[in-house]
C-alpha cells in the first residue's frame, strides 16, 4: 500500500522544500512520458508504455499465445495449491487475497484456462476454439498481456510521487462542476485516451484501493472515462474503411463521450452510488479550496507533501511486483473466461438479433440505412468492444460503418475486458449496473453521433 496524502491543509508561509521538488519532478516527468505524451512512430500513434509493449511484443512474437495460456494455467495450480495446502506465503494479506478466492472466482479461473488450453490445442467444441471466440480472446489478450506487465510496473511513476495531486489540484473546480469529480480524474481521462481503457481502469482502481477516489467517484471514472486509445480508434477506422474521415470520426467521438460523462453519473445507477471511501483505508484526500494560497503554489505543496512521503526503492518493487502478480493471476484468467462465453453468445446464438430487435426503429426514426442489418452492431460491443466494428464490414452504407464504429467507442462497457476489470475490483459496481450504463451510454450517444454525422460529414 502506498504512504498517505496529509490530510491538513497547507499553510501560506509552507517552504517548498528543493529535494522533494526534485523527487516529484523527476519521477513524474517519467510518468507523463511513459503514460500521457503520444509518440507517432510510422503510421501509428502510441505512448511510450504501448512502445515498449509493442517492442517486447515483436520480440516474443508467435510464443505471445503459449505464454498466455501457461500463464492461465499456473493462476489455477497456485489457486488449488494455496487453498489445499495453505502455504505459509500464501497467508499474507495480499496474497492471501490473490489466492484464497470464492468458489465462483476459482470457476472463473479453471474455465479461463480451460478456454485457452482448448484453443491453443485446438481440442474440444468449435463454439470455443474458432478463431472468432476463444481465438479472439488467445491472440489479442497475449498483446494485453504485455500493456499490463508494463503497465504495473510503471503506474508507481504516474501516481505515487505527487503528480496526481499536483493536476487535481490545478483542475479540481472545472472536474467538480462539470463531472462532480475530483480534479485527480482528469489523469485517469488522459491516460485512457493516450494509452488505453485498460490502464485508465487499473489506475482508477489503484486510487479507489488507496483511499483517493469514494466509491461513487471511482464507478463514475471507471464507466465514463475508460475509452479506449487513439491506437484502437485508428484500428476500428481501417477495419471498418473509413480511415479517410479519422478526424471526423474522433470529432464526434470526443463530442458525444463528452456528454455521456456529463449525464450518466447524474443519473441511476451511478447518481445512487454512496459516497463511502474503501473501508480498510478510509479517506486518504482532501480538496478543500484555499483562499490564502495561490493556485500553482498549493498544487506543488500538495504534490512535494506527496513525494516527500513516497515509498523508497524496495518498496515500489516490491508494488510493482503485486501489481504484476494481481493483473496476471487473478485478472487475465476472468478476462479470458469472461470474454470467450460473451463471444460465444454473440458468434453462436441469436441472443444479440433478439435484443436488437427494438434498436431497428430507433435507427430508422435516425434515417440510418440498413438499419436491420446494422442494430445488432449497436449492442454486441457489449460483449466485446471490436464485435461490432466485425459487423460493420458487411455494411454498404459508409454513414452507417461511421455511426457504429463511433459509437462501439462511446459506449465503453464491454465484457471482455472493461466489465471484467470492474468486476474483479474493489470498486462497488454490479453486473446489472454496467448493464444499465452500457444502455445508457447507448441511448445517450447514438443520437448524438447520428446528428452529427448527417449534419456536418455526409
């Protein structure tokens, strides 16, 4: 667990000492490197954690699979070995947490590796190892795999060492009024938009964890504001062929996410969500105004106040190596579980053309044509967010290909990776209520993207 922010106010005659300076600025700047400064490297855009992702990834190449798959297995076998025989090293807190799980979430990880031994042995029913199921969920967790090394490794960079405060600070007004949400957020915002989802997820969590978000700040963040990355957007355009209107298209997706973010958390579920912070912690942050103090000056003595109180060497390893440790044994096996039974829906069963159904009129009152061919588009991103960017590419219409493959990118819960990052957290979200948001999200967006795309680009 990380050291405390102090939660007295800083006086207006607080020095702001050189060495604590230094140890915010210099491990910050490496954070905002890492995570939120966007690098073109050839014809695609990434941050300097999805670069090294991406190195390692050339690196390993076609062993990616085989190591996600043993990976899987080994959760299994440490979880069985734990709990039958109760290991000394297995009864520490966090590892006693990791490995000392419900007979549901050992479900969840026998049948995650289950999933994948199938499919990389190509052994058992097509409905799992068909490259459209449970070969989605092998060759793209095995890239994911390398995003979350990385990125729990590095995360101490961006939010242990006062940078989180120093930004909240600054934007704590503009977040309270628009979104009601501390200013700290707008860095999990940045960081999923520059990076991915799945790091904006990871580090709402880590926050929620610490005592720096309640539990209504953190499900409101997780659900409005873990979109996925220019990277995955400039993937969903060529899929779909219309790279030729990126821009158009990221226009309207920031437009309409924007205003999902503004209404969503102000309706149920999330508006009925308590305010409670994480019990074991409590509340670790304030964000009282200041009046004495100018605004830079109080942001760098919260940030300073911080670093000063940062964990040493040994522990940010010994962080870094839990972080690990969590991501690869207790999440990746719920992801891959999760995600290959909602694609099996999808791919096997008529479920999403049935739910779809009411959504044909929806996008005929639109004027979006081939409207029955394109609504079952608008509610498989559920399961998993490229699904309908899949089913677009049997579309003619390229304004229809435009309002889906925007709107696959607002609705952001998608349970093969999102939902079942949520799930898996503290955060006190339910399956029924990310349901409801996906909904909400639809309902709200779609409109939006459908004006703008008939107004202004076609």
């Amino acid at each position: 667990m990380s050291s405390h922010v102090q939660l007295d106010e800083p006086s207006a005659d607080e020095p702001i000492q050189r060495r604590h300076l230094i140890k915010f600025l210099i491990p910050s700047l490496i954070g905002v490197l890492l995570f939120l400064v966007p690098f073109q490297v050839g014809d695609t855009i990434n941050i300097g954690m999805g670069l090294m992702a991406d190195g390692l990834q050339t690196l390993l190449g076609a062993a990616l699979p085989a190591i996600a798959t043993v990976v899987l297995c080994f959760s299994v076998v440490a979880t069985l070995y734990a709990k039958l025989v109760n290991p000394s090293w297995a009864k520490s807190g966090v590892l006693n947490e990791m490995f000392h799980v419900g007979p549901v979430w050992l479900g969840m990880r026998i049948l995650g590796a289950l999933f994948a031994l199938m499919t990389f042995f190509q052994v058992g029913p097509e409905f799992v190892t068909a490259s459209f199921t449970g070969g989605v969920m092998l060759n793209d967790l095995a890239p994911v795999l390398l995003t979350f090394f990385f990125a729990a490794l590095l995360l101490p960079f961006l939010v242990e060492f006062g940078f989180m405060e120093f930004i909240g600070s600054l934007v704590r007004k503009p977040f309270r009024v628009i979104f009601n949400l501390p200013g700290r957020s707008a860095i999990d915002a940045t960081a999923s938009w520059m990076g991915s989802g799945t790091v904006g997820v990871l580090i709402t969590t880590q926050q929620y964890e610490q005592g720096y978000y309640n539990g209504r700040e953190a499900s409101v963040i997780a659900s409005n504001f873990s979109v996925v990355s220019i990277a995955f957007a400039l993937l969903v355009t060529s899929f779909v062929d219309i790279n030729h209107l990126f821009v158009q298209f990221y226009f309207t997706v920031v437009v309409a996410g924007l205003i999902a973010a503004v209404i969503v958390p102000r309706l149920p579920p999330l508006s009925r969500k308590a305010n409670d912070y994480y019990e074991p912690v409590g509340c670790q942050i304030s964000e009282k105004p200041t009046a004495k103090i100018g605004l830079l000056r109080y942001s760098l003595l919260q940030a300073t106040r911080r670093a000063a109180g940062a964990p040493g060497p040994r522990e940010l390893a010994k962080l870094a190596l839990l972080n690990v440790m969590d991501i690869f044994l207790a999440l990746l096996p719920l992801v891959f579980a999760i995600g290959t039974v909602a694609l099996i829906l999808a791919e096997f069963t008529p479920l999403f053309t049935w739910l779809s159904y009411p959504m044909v009129p929806v996008l005929e009152l639109l004027r979006i044509p081939e409207a029955e061919a394109a609504a079952p588009a608008t509610l498989v991103g559920f399961a998993d967010m490229f699904l309908p960017a899949v089913l677009a590419t049997n579309i003619e219409s390229e304004l229809t290909r435009f309002v889906i493959a925007c709107l696959s990118l607002t609705q952001l819960i998608y349970m093969s990776e999102i939902g079942a990052l949520l799930l898996k957290s503290k955060i006190p979200i339910k399956l029924w209520e990310l349901v409801a948001i996906f909904l909400l999200r639809t309902a709200i967006t779609l409109p939006i993207i459908a004006f703008i795309a008939h107004t202004f680009f076609f």
